[in-house]
C-alpha cells in the first residue's frame, strides 16, 4: 500500500494519511482483511510523527473504515469498500457545499431533506 503526504499541502498529514487510506480502499487495492502497516513504520518511511499516522488511523476507525485490534493493529473492516465511497463522495458533496457558501447547518438540512425522498 503507497501512502503519499505533501507536507506543502494545507491539508494535515493525518487527514492525508487517512484520505490515501480511504482512496486505496475505494479502488479495491486494500480489500477487507487486510491490515495496514504499523504506525511506527509507516511513520518512519513518510518521515513522520508516529502520533500523526495513528491520527490517520482514528480518522478512518472513525468512518468505520478499519478496526483497531489489540496486538494485531489496523485491519481494514468488512463494510469498508462500501462505506469508503461513500465517505469520499460525502467529504466531496461538503466541499462543494462549502465552495458554494452554504452554513454548516444549511448542509445538514439539504442532508435531511434528501433522507426523506
């Protein structure tokens, strides 16, 4: 599994750990089962903080993406393939919202009124 970070990016490197995550789980490269590489070692080869992988790592337990298994670390969940499109395509539908001026709460509203159709 590739994780790329820019560090010029104003994006935080958690957020972008968990997004490269999130992406490869979404293409189907990390299926289900799998289990991501040790926070001290992923950390080391983006030259990292280690704290800043496991923020990635509590991003995606999160979104229901991975499960965080004692003596085992991070595997990537049952429901995660499903779940990461559609983590992807609400962070995208939030992000043109906001592009577009909506408040915080006119997204929620635009959100209920769609769950009612």
């Amino acid at each position: 599994m590739l994780v790329r970070i820019d560090h010029a990016s104003p994006v935080g490197l958690g957020e972008q750990v968990a997004a490269s995550v999130r992406r490869a789980v979404a293409e189907g490269s990390l299926p289900k089962g799998r289990r991501l590489p040790a926070a001290r070692a992923l950390a080391k080869s983006l030259d990292i903080n280690m704290h800043t992988v496991l923020r990635g790592y509590q991003i995606l337990k999160e979104e229901g993406l991975i499960e965080m298994r004692p003596g085992r670390g991070a595997v990537v969940s049952a429901a995660a393939p499903d779940r990461a499109l559609a983590v992807d395509a609400c962070r995208h539908f939030v992000h043109l919202a906001r592009h577009a001026g909506l408040s915080g709460p006119e997204i929620l509203s635009m959100v209920e009124t769609h769950l009612r159709s």
